[in-house]
C-alpha cells in the first residue's frame, strides 16, 4: 500500500513566476506520483479572482548519487488582484 505526504511548501508565489524543486531519492523499484494543492496566498476575497490556478510539469527523471529523482516545476496561473498563491506538493510514493 502506498502513502501520500506533503514534500515540499512555497508559500508564496509571485504572478506569472514559475518555481521548481529537484526531488530525490526514488529507487528503480518504487512508483512515485505528484500532485499539487493550490491557496491564495492574498487579502483579497477568493470572488475577486477570475481564475485560482496552477500548472504542475515534470522534469524527467534522471540517475542521482542516491537513487533517482526528477525536478517538479508550478507555474502560477492565477488572474486577478494580488494573484498571489501557496502551493503544498504531495507524493504519492509505492513499492512496486
């Protein structure tokens, strides 16, 4: 059975930035997954926003010192006053 955690934080992220983190070690034998949760990070109401948003991508995984390991990359995509957002990156990490 699989376990899922939270590995890393930004807490906060400017306009149109992209932010990255290289993660690691993963060994050959365990399947790994990411996923992102996304929070304004301003005072403005969240109806102020015509859009909360981030995109998630994926370096490719490469051969570290101690295993493998890959970059995740967020790019803040939020319109509106203050886009401003925090993003908690979770794993969802199996032995396969």
């Amino acid at each position: 059975m699989g376990a899922v955690a939270e590995v890393f934080r930004w807490n906060s992220i400017a306009p149109d930035a992209t932010v990255g983190v290289f993660i690691h070690p993963y060994q050959a034998n365990e399947f790994v997954a990411f996923s992102i949760n996304v929070a304004l990070a301003a005072n403005e109401p969240s109806g102020a926003y015509s859009r909360i948003a981030a995109q998630q991508s994926e370096g490719l995984t490469q051969i570290h010192v101690d295993g493998l390991a890959r970059t995740i990359w967020v790019e803040n995509q939020t319109v509106g006053p203050q886009p401003y957002i925090s993003v908690g990156l979770m794993r969802f990490r199996q032995s396969v």
